[in-house]
C-alpha cells in the first residue's frame, strides 16, 4: 500500500507537468522573491495607527526565519522615512511591480507578496491608490509568471482578489470573504487581527497550507473571543499544480539566521 500511496504521488506530480523543485542549500525558500507591504498609516477611525507597518516589519522577520533570504526580500511603507534602518520603499503599485523585476531574475525559484492595508470592494489601499484585483494579476503575471506564487492580502474585502488571482501556480491567503470587513485596524492596535494570527500561527505551521489552515482558526477565535461580528471568515485558495508540491517547501524551524 506505502509503495502504491508513493507511485501514485508521483504519478500526480508528472502528470501535472511538474518535477521537484531543485532547492539551493539553504533552503526551499532562499531562491523565492519576497515582497512585503504596508498600504497605509491611517486606523480605519481616521487617525494614525501603526498596526500595518508594525505588521511589515515583523512578517517580514518571520519570513526571513522561516528560510527567506533577507537579499531577496524588500519592504515597502507608506512613510518609509520613519524607518531608517530597514531601508523601505515608498509604497506604490509601480514599486511592487519594479521590486518584483528587480528582484524575479536573481530569485527565480518562486514569489511571496504580503500587502496589509486598508481594503474595498474593488481592491486594496496602497498609499492614495486603490491596488485592484486585475492590475496586481498582470502585475504578477508579468515579474512571477508560472513560478510558485504566494499572495496574501490582509484587508477588508481581500477576497475579491481570489477569482481574479486564482492560477494553477498560486495560494492566495486573504483576511476576508469579499464581502466582509476584516478586524483590528483601530489607533491602539498593534497589528491587524489577521497579521496578528499570521504572526502567532508561522512557528507552529510545517508550511504554507497548513499556515492557513492555523490562521483561520485563529482569526476565528480571536473574533469570538472579542465579539467581532459578521466574521471576517479568511480565504485560502491553493492552485492543482501548486498544491501537491508545497508539502516540499516546508519552514525553517527556530530563530532567524544573524547578519
């Protein structure tokens, strides 16, 4: 049955027109362009709030411990100036889509985007422009073409990028259905409740679907918990060729590496 079980996946893999992923040794990660985000600087009351940089700079931590290349990986506020030290990009759809050119061809081995923000029904906040769903499709379709892509949107309404986003090639996590708000953008806050769970939930996840699985539990818990309602109700969508092969991607477990 094992010897059965183990033909059959590798059946599924070629038949998919996939081989395995040749990693560096590193680390599964360490050839990937990663892109992380803050969109705004705004609570959703109107005042400042640094719940989506705060989110920026410790995602972006995390995703370097859990085996992204810090070389590989660029961040981007809406006030970099206020962040000396991480030497981020002035937000922008343009940036997103000039960071990725830069950074695609000397990491070719997949695409990580993680944008917190403000969200709509017909996209996401990045500084005064709303980011829609189709734009960051071609946005994507052009710097990541056909390699593993992951997307995660942390905002209101983040689940219209779903139908828009959705390849083969491609996860997409999003902080909400399409037509609920997400929670935890207030002035005290320190992270939006989803990069909260994000944040919480990455140590004790093997890899990225089961990472969505855990924020989603979270999410829900947390919303419970503070009598949040409706429930945002987080999204996660996993493309059939992607799927089979992210078990092979798994995190670095323990702290991040120095330098």
């Amino acid at each position: 049955m094992g010897l059965r079980r183990g033909f059959l996946g590798v059946l599924t893999v070629l038949l998919l027109g996939w081989t395995a992923p040749a990693f560096a040794a590193t680390g599964p990660f360490s050839d990937w362009a990663a892109i992380v985000v803050a969109g705004d600087w705004h609570a959703h009351s109107g005042g400042p709030s640094e719940a989506f940089d705060n989110a920026r700079r410790d995602v972006s931590q995390e995703l370097e411990r859990i085996g992204f290349d810090k070389a590989n990986l660029r961040q981007f506020s809406v006030r970099p100036e206020r962040y000396k030290g991480v030497k981020a990009g002035k937000s922008s759809p343009k940036a997103i889509y000039e960071a990725l050119t830069e950074v695609t061809p000397k990491a070719p081995g997949g695409c990580l985007l993680y944008v917190s923000s403000h969200g709509a029904p017909q996209g996401v906040l990045v500084d005064q422009d709303i980011l829609p769903p189709r734009l960051l499709g071609a946005i994507l379709d052009r710097t990541c073409g056909q390699r593993p892509t992951v997307v995660v949107i942390s905002a209101c309404f983040s689940g219209v990028f779903i139908p828009e986003l959705a390849q083969p090639n491609r996860m997409i996590l999003t902080a909400a259905r399409p037509d609920r708000t997400s929670f935890g953008c207030g002035e005290s806050n320190k992270y939006p409740f989803f990069d909260e769970c994000f944040l919480q939930s990455t140590p004790g996840a093997q890899d990225f679907p089961s990472l969505g699985r855990d924020v989603q539990a979270c999410v829900s818990a947390r919303e419970r918990k503070e009598g949040m309602t409706p429930p945002s109700e987080p999204q996660v969508w996993i493309g059939p060729q992607l799927r089979p092969m992210l078990p092979l991607y798994p995190f670095a477990q323990g702290p991040p590496p120095k330098g």
